[in-house]
C-alpha cells in the first residue's frame, strides 16, 4: 500500500464501529470494547466502518495477484491481503498461519449427481488447521493481542478449539477450550492437545457450552473467540472476496453452505454485501444455508417464514426455537440454539436463498459423492451437496446456473465417520427422547477386501472390479 492509502487505511480502522443490529437500537461501540452481544439491547453485534478499499474489480485482480506473489507474511495471508477491507490499523501486529488462499475445485461427480451441469467446491478444509476457521481466528486472536488479552476461551465442537489452539499458541495466548465430552471426532481433539490448549471436556453439549462461554466472557481478562465475536466473522468474510477473484468477479448465481452456529453464513453474507456496497460486484449470489435434520432450528424457523409471508417481506423474527438435544453424526453442526441464526437470517433473505435440512442418509451420500471428485471432506461439509441436490430437486437451483457449494473441514478430520460408511456399519445412535438408533446404508460403499498376498488374488480382483 501507499503511505497515502496506508493513512486512509489508519483512518478508516479508526473510525469503524461495533454496531447493534436490531434497527430499533442500533447502538454503537468503540471497536477497543470488549462485547459480543449488545450491552444495551442484548442484540447481535457486527463491524461496521468505512471500507477503504478503492477500485474496480480489475484493480483488485491485479492487486490480488501481485500480493499473492510477495513473499510478505501479510501479503501471502488470504485473510491479510484484503486488509483495506478489514477494522484494523496498518500497524496491527497480526496473527498467522498462512490462512486462507483456498482452492476451488471443479466437481463434475458431484454435479452430475446434484442434477447440475457443473459444480465448484470452494475447499475451506484446506487452511491450516484443516477448518474454514482459521481465517476468523486469524482476525479473532490479533484482536485479542490488540486488547491485550492473556486467556481466549471458546465452546467447539471440535474445529474452532483445534483452531483457536494453534492460533493462541502462535501469539503466545493461553487457549481454554470446551469441548462437549464424548460428542466430538477424535482428530478434532488430539489436535487442540498437540497446540496447547488447556482442553476441558464439559458433560453437556455445544449449547450448554456456548452458555458457559457467555458467563465467562463476563471477566474482562478472558476474550471470547467463538462466532458471537464480530472480529471472527471479519476474517472469515474475506472466503466471500477469494470466492470472487477465482470467478473471475463474475457474480456466481448460488453459494451453499452448511449451517452449525451459524457464523459462517453470517460472514459469507456480509462479505459479499461489502462488495455490494462498493460497487465491486453488480448483484448478490443467493446465499443458502444447509442444516442437519436432527440439528436444524433455522430451517424450521425458515420454513415457517417462507410459507406465512409476502414475496420481498424481509423483516426478522423476534425468536427461534431451539432444539433441545441435537441429534446428527455430523458432529460439527451438532448445534441446537446457534448464536449468529440472526445476522444469517437477515443476509439469507436479503440474497433470496434459503435454510434447508437434510437427512443423515443424505450428508452421507454426498460426503461419498465428494470423495469420488477426488475432493474429500468432513460429514458437516457435505451437507453442501446434499442441500443442492435438494435446491435442484425443488426448483430453486436451475440446472444450468452457477452454484458454489463451500467445504468447511478436511476429509481426514473424521476418519471414524468414514470407514464406517464404507463398511456399511453407519448409525445414528438412539437419541435421548426419540428411542430407536438409524442405521445409515452405504449407499456407495467402498470397503477393503481382504486378498491373499500373491500376485494372482490382487490381478484377479482387479478384474471383478473392472
Ligand atoms: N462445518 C464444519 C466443519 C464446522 O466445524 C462447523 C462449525 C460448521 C460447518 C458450521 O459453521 O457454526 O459457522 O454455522 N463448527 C463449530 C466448531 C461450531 O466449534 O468447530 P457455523
């Protein structure tokens, strides 16, 4: 940047705000204020400032091309490279890990199989700790340093504690993680223990763990990283910017997304708003959001919505009604009263997308899908294609129209859940009001075969596979 734009820059970080959603209150904070809801109302909070960025999209093509190419730390950070659209000052000394710079892969298996003409998969799996995470925590943990922070807690359900735990560790911060004991995947875990993070293991769920994460927030020495953080979802729209430089800033007609808490869609949509605003791009990509059935509280609260209202009514309900015991082996989603259903609300009706859910049966097939493009990905990830599939069916995604589905985690972050589809021993265990277990067939099931050691068993094999 130029001394000139770095000074705009500085001036415009200065001047950004934390501000209430609720239009009633819309109260605003002094972005060195420590609160995830607002001390007012009670309300969700987000950033909002003067975005600096300048130009057209061409200038940010090349901009994004020569950054990429410099050896700088904040140049090769897919987060820091769009620093003109972030709420820090030039001077901020940031934390990374190399995130973001994701690929976007063309998957012509999974297309075929949603009833598309093609399909990219934006890999958010592929950041450093293997979550779409890392590019929020990246922003969450340089606020923390800016604060002055020593201790950053979260609640996880596996991905936001590996994250939170490597990027704390790089900025020399104590992690305090919880973790609902017994509900998350064991490579989830093992990497939190690896980063040194102090990992409690809470007899609850994710909700009660989000609870408690809320009450410790309350001490000003802890600094609370989960979702409900605006400075999270600040780095974690910059996957709406990456998304558009690899189209080409050619507006895609959808984005899917899996929805767990819910901040994930919360940022994607203030992402591509942003470049709304500024003119960089001409229309938002309806933004949809995809939900485990068992797990799924938006999707009904949605369901509702879409059946009750005018076309264009895009007022926000007052509430949502939780679920009380999530049921999913997509454990990441395995959510009950997401924090951030609000703020994804409002940007999935102002993109005219929508919240769907999809079955166990569904998420498994299309993981399996997914696998075959060669591409992988965890169970939560996949109910991406899953719900095209499902938006195809029903009218809302036309064959012929650009869909990005976006991948939140790495195939090898829930090794279990696979080698158990593949061996046709998939189940739901019974839940807690519900009775009954669901087993889950593997509908494109890929099990070892068990061969004699010889040359003759494996080419005699290979032939039946043939
Ligand atoms: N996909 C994966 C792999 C996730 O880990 C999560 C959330 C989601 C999708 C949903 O995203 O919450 O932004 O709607 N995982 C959180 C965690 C809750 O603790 O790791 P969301």
């Amino acid at each position: 940047m130029t001394e000139k734009g770095a000074k705009t820059a500085e001036k415009a970080a200065e001047t950004a705000v934390q501000r209430c959603i609720e239009p009633a209150c819309a109260g605003t904070f002094g972005l060195r204020e420590r609160i995830y809801v607002c001390p007012r109302c009670g309300g969700s909070i987000e950033l909002d400032g003067p975005l600096t960025a300048r130009g057209d999209a061409p200038h940010w093509g090349h901009l994004g091309k020569r950054r990429r190419a410099s050896p700088g730390a904040r140049d090769r950070s897919g987060v820091w490279r769009f620093r003109e659209m972030l709420p820090f000052a030039d001077q901020t000394p940031f934390v990374t890990l190399r995130e973001g710079n994701t690929p976007l892969y063309d998957a012509p298996r999974s297309a075929h199989y949603c009833g598309l003409a093609a399909l990219r998969l934006k890999h958010q799996g592929m950041n450093p700790t293997g979550s779409f995470k890392d590019t929020g925590m990246s922003a969450a943990v340089t606020q923390a340093v800016v604060l002055g922070a020593r201790t950053v807690v979260c609640a996880s359900t596996g991905n936001t504690a590996a994250s939170l735990a490597a990027y704390a560790a790089r900025a020399g911060l104590t992690a305090a993680i919880l973790l609902p004991r017994g509900q998350i995947s064991a490579a989830k875990l093992a990497q939190s223990m690896d980063y040194g993070a102090l990992v409690c293991e809470i007899d609850g769920n994710f909700d009660d763990g989000m609870r408690l994460i809320q009450e410790l927030g309350e001490d000003p020495a802890i600094y609370v990283a989960n979702s409900i953080n605006p400075f999270r979802i600040e780095g974690q729209k910059t996957v709406a910017f990456e998304i558009m430089e690899q189209c080409g800033w050619e507006v895609p007609d959808h984005v899917v997304v899996p929805g767990g808490n819910m901040g994930n869609s919360t940022a994607l949509g203030k992402g591509f708003q942003e470049l709304l605003d500024l003119g960089l791009i001409s229309r938002l990509p309806k933004l949809s959001v995809v939900q485990a059935e068992g797990s799924a509280p938006v999707a009904r609260l949605f369901a509702t919505l879409d059946s009750s209202r005018p076309p264009g009514d895009n007022s926000l309900p007052a509430t949502m009604a939780p679920v009380s015991s999530p049921r999913t082996l997509a454990t990441a989603i395995k959510i009950g009263a997401p924090v951030s259903w609000k703020k994804a609300l409002r940007a999935v009706l102002r993109s005219g997308g929508k919240v769907i859910a999809v079955s166990e049966q569904e998420i498994a097939d299309a993981k399996a899908m997914i696998g075959r493009d060669g591409i992988g990905c965890e169970p939560a990830s996949a109910t991406t294609v899953a719900g095209m599939k499902k938006l195809v069916a029903s009218g809302h995604i036309a064959r012929e129209e650009s869909a990005i589905g976006v991948l939140t985690g790495h195939v090898l972050k829930d090794p279990d859940y696979i080698s158990h589809y593949h061996r046709g021993t998939l189940s739901l265990d019974a839940g807690a009001n519900d009775g009954a277990a669901q087993p889950i067939a593997g509908t494109f099931r890929n099990a070892p075969e068990r061969v004699a050691a010889t040359r003759a068993a494996i080419l005699e094999i290979l032939e039946r596979r043939r």
